[in-house]
C-alpha cells in the first residue's frame, strides 16, 4: 500500500486546492497531480495562475513562489476516486475542515465538483464561487477537475480557472 503524499501548507496562502486524493502515481512520486494523463499544471498556466507550466516534481516551488498549497479531502491514493469509502470521505471532511480552519487560506479551490460535494454536504453545485462557504470568512471555488477523464472541454475549464485568477490576482 502507498503512503500518502505530504500537504503542501503555510501560512498566508493565496488558493489551497483540495483534490479527491492522490492518484497512484502521486502516491508513487510523493508530488500532487503527477499522473501523466492529469491536465493541472497545464490548466494552471493556460488559466494565468502560473507564469509557465511547471512539473508535478515543482509542486513545492508552488508553495513559496505563488502562495498555492495543496492537500487532498482523502489521504490514501488509489486508481480512481470511486475506490475512496465512505468512512474515509468523513474522515478525511472532518480532517479538512481543521487544516483549512488553521491556515486559512485566502481561497479554497476544490479541484472536482464531486470534492465539494464530500466536502460540504451539498448536493447541487455550480462552478466558481460559492455564496454560501461551509466555513464563515473563507472564498470557496469549485472548478472542474483536472483529471483526464474529465469531458468537457479543455477551454471551458481553463474559463473556469481564470475566474478563480481574477479572485487573487
């Protein structure tokens, strides 16, 4: 069984993003979003977050250059997220409420509408900005995820990303 890959956390942070859990390769790697087939870095750069497109192995650069932290709402990697249980989704909800309430990020950004979901409960989600943040004070955006799977359009998720670069720029 792989290890979970270290959050990337501090103080100040401009955005955290929250995925679903690390993909095996990031479990293999210890860097997040580090499967091939995962479009992040690139979304991150085509959006204006970044000023080129880093590599998964530059996750940590990320941190002190920009501001970006990054942690996962479950700590174990597998396959796919279906593979995630539900006692793991509630505990790792809870265990994520607590780092975002120690560091309070400027913004979290929930790489997934299904993150968001597990995060707070809700069922209906629309991108961006949510009106109503599980945590009082805090800037919660949800964006598509980055995930080769992923259907929709490249552009459309790029779209989504340059509004969530409008909010801490």
């Amino acid at each position: 069984m792989l290890e979970p890959i270290p959050d990337l956390l501090d103080d100040n942070l401009k955005i955290v993003f929250v995925g679903f859990n690390p993909s095996i390769r990031s479990g293999e790697t210890g860097h997040h979003y580090a499967n091939p087939r995962n479009r992040f870095w690139n979304i991150l750069h085509q959006s204006g977050l970044t000023d080129r497109v880093y590599d998964p192995r530059e996750d940590r650069l990320l941190l002190t250059k920009f501001g970006y932290g990054f942690t996962n709402i479950v700590e174990r990697p597998t396959k796919e997220a279906a593979e995630i249980t539900k006692a793991e989704y509630k505990d790792g909800k809870v265990l994520l409420r607590k780092k975002l309430k120690r560091y309070q990020p400027q913004v979290v950004c929930f790489v997934g509408k299904g993150v968001y979901n597990q995060y707070s409960g809700r069922r209906k989600v629309e991108w961006g900005l949510q009106k109503e943040p599980v945590i009082s004070g805090m800037k919660e955006f949800v964006a598509p995820s980055s995930s080769g799977l992923v259907r929709m359009k490249i552009i459309d998720i790029i779209r989504i990303y340059e509004k969530l670069h409008e909010i801490v720029v």
